[in-house]
C-alpha cells in the first residue's frame, strides 16, 4: 500500500513521524509524495499555538478533498482527541501519543483485513530529512511548566533516552553516511538527570564518531548549561553553534513567565561562551505580549537584543493556551499592541542580521554539500552558520568544479543580504 505524509510541528514531531513510517515500512506501505497515489494518508499534527493549530486543521481539510482514508497522529490528536472525533468526520483514524505503543492494533481497526506485525522502535526510522541530515531525539516531555506553555501537558514529564538507545543509534546514523548530526529535545541541558548522567556524557559519545561533519546542540535551558558543556565546543566536534531560547530578558516578565534564571545569568552565559569559543553563532527566541508586559519591559528585551546581537533571533506573539497559568492572568496584552511590539523586535533583527551577515564577507566556514539548485546554479549545504531547519536563512554556493552531495568544502562568503548569504568554493576538503 502507498501512503502519503503530511509533516507539521517541531523536528521533535518529525522523530515521532519517522519512527511511525519505518513501522509501516516493514508492513509493506510505501511512501509517495503524490495524494493522488496514496491509499491512505498520514497526517502528523502540531497543537502548540494558534496558528499551528490552524496549519494542522487546514491540512486535515486539504487532504480530505482526495477522499483517501486518512490518520492524524502528533500533539494535535493528543490534545484535542476527544473534540476532533466529534467535529472532524473526515478523519478516519486518529493516532495520538499514548497510542503509538499500540499502534499495530490501531492500524488493524482501519485496515480491517491487514495483519500488522512488530512495535514502534526508537532506533529505527524511515528518514524525511534530506540525505545526510538527521536529527537526534534525546528526550521527551518537560519538567519546567513555563506558565505560558502546554508541552508538560500535552507530552508530560521529562523523560531521557536510554543511553544505550542513543549509543546504537547514534552508531547505526554514521554508517548510515548521516554527517550532519542535530541534537535536539523539548530541554536538551537537562538530558540525563532522571537516569544519573548528563548531556556531557552522551556529547562525549558523539565525539567518538568523528565522521559527523557538524553536530548541533537546539534548545539549551540557560540554567542547566554547564563550564564542562561549553568546553567541549572547544575540545570536541560539537558545532560552535549557540541555541538558547531565552524568551524574555526582563527580569519582570521572566518571573511572570516561571522562566529560571535572571537577565544577568543569560547575559553572563552569552558573554562566556563568546569569550571561550571561537567563531560562535548565537541563535535565541523571544516572546513579546505577555500577560502584564509594560513599555519598559519591551526597552529592556530591545535594548539587550540591540546590545547582545544575535546572529539568528526568532519572535513569537504570546497567545493563551488552555490549561496554562498563563491563560488566566488578568492583565492580558491587547492584540494590536502585541503585534506593534512584535513588529519593533524584528525590525531591529533584520538590522542586526544584515549586520552580521556583512561582517562575514571575505571569512571562509567548512561546508558540507547537500544539494544542487539548477535554476539559480548553486549548491546548498550545511555550515556552521545557519541551523539545519531552514528557519535561519539560506546559504547559495557556487563552484566552478562540480561537486557531490556529500563533498566538505570550505566557502568563503562574497555577498551578504538580510538573513541569507551567497559564498564560493575556495577549496575541496572531500569529494
């Protein structure tokens, strides 16, 4: 049977999909791209905020219209289950969290004359991501209960990888030729504290497999990351590559958002990495429109931005979401002022990052080639610069020798725009 895929939400989302595809691999599905094609399709949903909600509820309503059987799987199903039953006819299985240990049952209950076989297993998926990409999923839930976000209730408490999963798997991505390598978790710092490790140990494993090009450490707490964490971008083939969501820097609004930390500790981690780590690359989230947010809080986010300045910087409007304390608080932001506050922060980014951008002209990055784009006659790859979910901005490399998917290259940047950069190949480090 073929089975087309819909992907939505976080790369966290996207590890939970590709498990479930290499489960309906072995039971004989095959991908395809084209709804048309498909006998079923699946459909892995976000329900974080607003708008990713909206996003997962137009693509049920857009894959309906190829009257294919269709399951909703991810965050989505799991929040709202019992509503979308009722209010959305057009789905004929849904798939939420708790039931992807059963999921052969599930399937059995909509393919009522197909036999499914085995479970869902951790080290095994069929990858979505392009060739040489993958991401590592070191663990699930949260234990911090943010007062404005849903993700404890939604994939509840934190929970790590075994470390013996990570080390298989990590072993079977490099011989599978992955080379770009990122590690990512709803708290990627606080890996290992329920199990009696820490993210030390499972980066000082990845270092034993050299053959990963880059290796990207995505949502550090900035509480939990440690002097021995930031020496081992030093010491280690950790990517100098600094993500470190830290959603507000007043001290008010962190308080109110149940944010561990001050703007001093943020401030003092930023300034010790930079002072400690060659060439990094610091990438951040805010979040304006707070409940109880004031004009000062925003001069203090925008001046610390403005004084700080982010290579990478991404702004969220806050929304309510049900069940958080948040939700509640009385002194809620009204819409148009969010969105003015939102406008002022990326106003001052896009500044920022063409700043940056320029200062980057005439210095040369290791790259590693992923692609060739014929209508522009460029390649694309993977540096240290951006992360590798597109949100960053987009690299262009030329060559005048033709290269292959999978060649490491050192670029140096010739022309530089708001967020994306344009560089050429000064020399071939492998083919």
């Amino acid at each position: 049977m073929n089975i087309g895929v819909v992907s939505l939400g976080c790369a966290k989302n996207q590890v939970d999909l590709e498990e479930i595809l290499f489960y309906l691999k072995i039971n004989g599905f095959e991908v395809v791209s084209d709804p048309y094609l498909a006998d079923c399709i699946i459909i892995n949903t976000c329900g974080f905020i607003d708008s990713a909600k909206k996003e997962s509820i137009d693509a049920i309503l857009d894959m309906a219209k190829f009257d294919k059987p269709i399951i909703v799987s991810g965050c989505l199903a799991t929040r709202y289950l019992d509503e979308l039953k009722k209010e959305m006819p057009e789905v004929s299985l849904f798939l939420p969290l708790e039931d992807y240990s059963k999921i052969g049952e599930k399937l059995e209950e909509l393919f009522k004359d197909k036999k499914f076989v085995g479970k869902i297993d951790p080290t095994k998926r069929l990858f979505i991501s392009p060739k040489l990409e993958a991401y590592l999923r070191i663990s699930d839930g949260c234990n911090n209960f943010c007062s404005f976000c849903a993700i404890p209730h939604i994939r509840g408490r934190f929970k790590s990888v075994p470390f013996d999963t990570l080390k298989k798997e990590i072993e079977d991505l490099d011989e599978n030729g992955v080379r770009s390598l990122t590690v990512i978790s709803q708290d990627t710092s606080m890996y290992g504290k329920d199990i009696n490790l820490t993210l030390v140990d499972l980066v000082k494993e990845i270092a034993k497999h050299p053959n990963f090009d880059f290796v990207k450490l995505m949502y550090l707490y900035p509480d939990e990351v440690t002097d021995e964490l930031i020496s081992l971008f030093k010491d280690s083939n950790l990517t100098p590559y600094f993500d470190l969501p830290v959603q507000h820097f007043s001290d008010h609004v962190l308080r109110r958002m149940a944010r561990r930390g001050s703007r001093a500790d943020i401030k003092n981690l930023i300034n010790k990495f930079r002072n400690e780590v060659k060439d990094p690359i610091l990438r951040t989230t805010v979040m304006v429109g707070f409940p109880g947010e004031t004009d000062e809080d925003i001069d203090i986010l925008l001046s610390d931005i403005q004084e700080i300045g982010f290579d990478h910087l991404g702004c969220f409007i806050y929304s309510p979401e049900e069940n958080t304390p948040a939700a509640n608080f009385k002194d809620q932001i009204d819409e148009k002022v969010k969105i003015e506050r939102y406008k002022k922060v990326m106003k001052l980014q896009k500044k920022i990052s063409l700043r940056k951008n320029k200062e980057r002209i005439g210095k040369e990055y290791k790259c590693l080639i992923t692609g060739y784009d014929k209508n522009t006659f460029s390649y694309t790859g993977i540096s240290n610069i951006f992360a590798t979910d597109d949100i960053d901005g987009s690299l262009q490399i030329f060559s005048k020798e033709e290269l292959n998917v999978g060649s490491l290259v050192t670029i140096k940047i010739v022309n530089a725009f708001y967020y994306d950069l344009q560089a050429e190949v000064v020399n071939i480090l492998r083919k």
